[in-house]
C-alpha cells in the first residue's frame, strides 16, 4: 500500500478496532491466508517478503510453515498495524519473522533478495501497479514466485450486506473511489498483464470461493467492518445522523441472513494471481 492512496491505514481507530477484533479477524481471513500461502509452496529455508502485511497475515502463517527456519519480513506503510503484527509474531515466539517500514514502489533490498513474494488483499490499493511490479520482480531471485491475492467484485455477501444495504437504504449515494480500488481486480486479465509487462513468467489468475466466516455476532461484525474498512470510510460517515439507526438496522438484518446463532457464514470471492521470475 502506498501513502499516495490518501487513505488513512494508520488512524487511531482503525488500530483500536485492529486489537479489539484480533481473534475474530485471524478466524475470518483463516481460508484466505491458507489460500495464498499454499499457493506460494515454500519451503524451509526460504526468505519471503509478505508486501502490505497490515497486522501480520500471512507473514506469521508463513513463518510458522518455514518452522523456524529462512526469514519473512513483512513490510507495510502502516506503523500501528507493524507494531500489531510484532506483538502477534512475538506471541508465536517466531523468530524467524520481522516486521518493518517500506513502500512497494521503493523496496529497500538489494536485487535478487527473496524466493517468494506474496501480499494479501494488498496489491488493490498499489498506487503505481507498474512500478509496484517491477520492484518485486527486481528483489526476487531467479525462478522465484510472486503470488497476490485480491478481492473479487463487491456482490459477494460481505460486501452486499453491508455496503450494499447502505446504498440501498441511501439513495442518490455511491460506491466511493477509494472503494472502488477494492474491486479493481474483480475480473481476470489485469493482474496478469502487469505481472507480464513487468518481466514475470508463467503468469496466471484465478477466481476462487473461500469460506469468510465471522465467529461472532452480527454487530460485533458491523462494528469491526465500520472501523477497519477504510476505504468505504467516505460513505460510511455520510450516513445522516438522523438515519443512523435506520441503517444500522437494515444492515444486521442482512447480515443476519448468515447467521447460525454463533457464527457468520461469509464467503470471499478472491482473486489469485501468481507468477514467476
């Protein structure tokens, strides 16, 4: 992610909500971090650089696989979400995982530095994909794998629910820009095409269905997507005051939809693309 986005990934609330939805969050991303880190296939020894890590997915996941050997450094331009991401890492007792500052668009390592590059729900909001690409395939070795994964299109049950119950209820509203960065990759072809003009080989995209399950109420759902989706932040705080109470309503009533009375049965429709130097 690239400060040059304008979003505020580094806002006291958003890192609050970070911490307090901790558990939650790791269950409900679970099938799309195994996703990407299967479809990296490290192995024991490797360094990894995980790009846009946020709070630490799937930089600990991968560590854990390397089972305590190579390195994964996770690299972000959120301070509070690093800071997150080393008391996650730390918890694991993983030393074999670091966490630092660092813009995709101007990695600090030397060429030919790691085996394997991933970042998850990331590479949407790379302000420059072409620079952005030529810089991982610059610090990747040769016969090295990049693989990134992104959101498919917004009419998938996490998103309708949510932001779609909040169009719905407010006409004359709109998906913002910063959001439609979101579902920029919501079709094939794109990713691929960067990864291929950048100098990447084997290139290859896929359109998957993973599980997106929430272990908690719908509220606590509500709260934590109000808090951490960013993006859809310009449309969230239009909601008049007045009609607060409406919305929130018509939005648990959605979201309850999927619910089972302990858990919120979400899937995720993701794209996966990968590629190799």
């Amino acid at each position: 992610m690239d400060s040059s986005t304008k979003l505020d990934w580094n806002r006291f609330g958003r890192a609050n909500a970070a911490r307090q939805w901790r558990r939650q969050s790791a269950a409900m991303g679970h099938s799309v971090t195994e996703l990407i880190v299967e479809a990296a296939e490290v192995a024991q020894g490797m360094r990894i650089l995980d790009v846009a890590c946020g709070a630490g997915e799937p930089s600990i996941s991968l560590g854990m696989r390397l089972n305590g050997t190579g390195e994964v450094i996770g690299v972000d331009i959120a301070p509070e979400s690093l800071r997150i991401a080393e008391e996650r890492a730390a918890a694991q007792r993983l030393n074999n995982v670091r966490f630092q500052y660092a813009d995709v668009h101007e990695l600090p390592f030397p060429d030919n530095t790691f085996d394997r590059i991933t970042s998850r729900l990331g590479v949407m909001f790379f302000a420059d994909l072409p620079k952005a690409a030529h810089e991982m395939l610059r610090v990747l070795r040769p016969q090295g794998k990049v693989v990134l994964l992104a959101w498919g299109p917004m009419g998938q049950p996490y998103f309708e629910t949510m932001v779609g119950t909040v169009l719905q209820a407010l006409p004359g509203t709109s998906v913002p820009n910063s959001a439609k960065k979101v579902f920029a990759f919501a079709n094939t072809g794109t990713l691929t095409n960067a990864l291929r003009d950048a100098g990447f080989k084997s290139a290859d995209e896929q359109i998957l269905t993973v599980p997106w399950t929430w272990p908690g109420t719908p509220a606590d759902a509500w709260a934590y997507f109000q808090e951490l989706a960013v993006p859809f932040a310009p449309l969230l705080q239009s909601i008049p005051p007045e009609r607060r109470s409406e919305v929130d309503e018509a939005v648990l009533h959605a979201i309850s939809q999927y619910y089972d009375g302990s858990e919120i049965k979400f899937t995720a429709i993701v794209n996966v693309a990968s590629a190799t130097k």
